[in-house]
C-alpha cells in the first residue's frame, strides 16, 4: 500500500484539485479521486470523501481530502 503523504501537502496545493470534483450535492459515490501534479510532489492522487454538515433543519454536503499518495506509471508488460 502506497505511504499516505496528505501531512506533507500545504493547503495551498489541495485547494485547486477540488475544482475537478462533482458537486457533493448530487455525487453519487462516497469517495472520488483526483490525480493532478503538485509542485515539490510531482504527480499525486488525492482522494475526497464527502462529508455532510447538519445545522438545524439545513444540510450542507461537501469535499474534505482524506488520503494523497504519490502517483507512478506502472509499465506495461509486453
């Protein structure tokens, strides 16, 4: 299992992956990957767990990173 390097990552980094992710609101699944390139990691695949926020009789869904591991090409056999 590849090392969990999301302690590593600034903030600052994780916040544009959120841009290729569904809406929470209407994602059908519990957890989404996202590979992207992060300066000073090279590749990584992020993955996002929706999570939701109850206040009152309102419900917000929502994106919250949970695990980045570092992304590498795994060649194929011939």
């Amino acid at each position: 299992m590849p090392d969990n390097i999301m302690s590593q990552i600034p903030g600052e980094y994780l916040s544009p992956s959120r841009y290729w992710l569904p809406s929470p609101e209407t994602a059908s699944d519990a957890t989404h990957e996202v590979l992207c390139t992060l300066p000073r990691f090279g590749a990584v695949r992020i993955t996002y767990q929706r999570m939701t926020h109850r206040h009152g009789r309102m419900r917000s869904w929502f994106w919250t990173p949970v695990c980045a591991e570092l992304h590498t090409e795994s060649s194929a056999p011939d």
